[in-house]
C-alpha cells in the first residue's frame, strides 16, 4: 500500500522513535520504507550457512522473505516437513537452536513492547528463549499508542483474523471481536508481552512502511 508523502515521514518519524524505545529494551530495531528493502535487509544480517527457522505469520509471507531464504544458501528447518508427533518433537528441538528465528508480531506498542498471542506456544517460545537470532518484521499497521491498546489489538483485530484464517470454531471468528473464550479451537492459550531483551540485539525488529499481516 503506498502512502502520501506526509503520512510516510510520520510514519517514518514515529519509527525513528520506536527505535530508540526498543534501544533501551535491549532490541535492536530497523526501519525500512518498503517490504522489498526490509527483505533485503534481513537477508543481510543472516550469514550464508545460518540454520533459519519460522514462526505461523502471514507477513513474513506476503513480504517475500519466505520466497528469499527458500532460494538463498541457508539451513532450513521447516516444522511443516514433519509427518508424525515424533518427527515434530524431533524439529522443534531443531527449531530451537536455529541461528534465526522470522516472526512479525501481533501488535508491538510506540514504546517497543512487542504482544504475541499463541495457542500452542511454539512461536512466543522461540521468541522468548531459544533460537540465537530473532527477526521480527511489523508492518506499521501493527503499531499501537500504548501496551493496552496493542494487547487489545492482538486480541481484537489480529485474533479474530487469524481464528478466520485457520476456520477455527471459535466465538471472535463470527462476531470479528474477543470474548474471551475457553473454546476447544481458542487460539489464546498464551498472551506474551516481550517487555525487554536479556540478550542485547537478539531480538531485531524491523519495521516496514506497508501494510503486513492482520
Ligand atoms: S480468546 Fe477466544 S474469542 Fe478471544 S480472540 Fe482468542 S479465540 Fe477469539
């Protein structure tokens, strides 16, 4: 989606602070005016050979960074390549200690703090702990004002979208909003506020001037 000159230097204005927010937090975060430069640029920061793993995102997708690793000299260890419990308990041991991890986030706050929801684990597990690397790529339609607002929107607006997605039987997926459900197919089994990196740099955030993802 391409924006007017204004709303591009705010955007790229509020970036710039969102920067320095997560500087603070121990992340380190990027800016990139269109999806192609935020592929490029994360191709850069992943050396030939790196073993590289993914998350369930529909932006690392619709950005074209899926399509770049498959055809670049890397590692990949793909959880969709397992035909039993036991081979995929095998590849998450893999995952886990990838040299990269791609993910974006459901919502990420002005202040930097980062909000997952997940209903199995594997995806804010890895963002947590595990892999060396972590490439969170965010379209600035995830940002929100405050924490609040981006963990109402991870549950109001990415959720519900996903339960769609997945044709998932949940409430949120016929009425577009949370309600707090305990359903069999809930997809919020984990609602993860990634606040600080211990590590420095682990977590590189790279937010990109399109419109990703829900
Ligand atoms: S808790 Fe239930 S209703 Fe709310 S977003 Fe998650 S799946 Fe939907």
């Amino acid at each position: 989606m391409s924006h007017s000159l204004p709303r591009k230097t705010a955007n790229a204005n509020l970036a710039a602070t969102m920067i320095k927010q997560l500087q603070k937090r121990n992340m380190e975060g990027y800016y990139c005016a269109t999806a192609k430069e935020a592929v490029d640029l994360a191709l850069s920061l992943m050396p030939e050979g790196a073993s590289i793993t993914w998350g369930g995102s529909m932006t690392i997708q619709e950005c074209g960074l899926m399509d770049a690793v498959r055809s670049a000299n890397y590692e990949l260890i793909d959880r969709a390549t397992a035909n039993t419990p036991e081979e995929s308990r095998a590849l998450y041991g893999r995952m886990v200690c990838a040299d990269y991890f791609l993910m974006s986030t459901n919502a990420i706050s002005m202040d930097g703090e980062l909000v997952n929801i997940d209903g199995n684990a594997n995806r804010v597990a890895c963002l947590c702990c595990g892999p060396a690397n972590v490439i969170v790529i965010a379209g600035m339609n995830k940002v929100a004002p405050d924490l609040q607002s981006a963990v109402l929107r991870a549950r109001n607006v990415a959720a519900p979208t996903n339960t769609v997605r997945l044709d998932r039987k949940t409430p949120c997926a016929v009425t577009g909003r949370c309600s707090d459900c305990y359903s069999p197919d809930c997809i919020c089994s984990q609602i993860v506020i990634t606040r600080r990196s211990s590590i420095p740099n682990r977590i590189k955030v790279i937010l990109v001037d399109e419109e990703l993802g829900y």
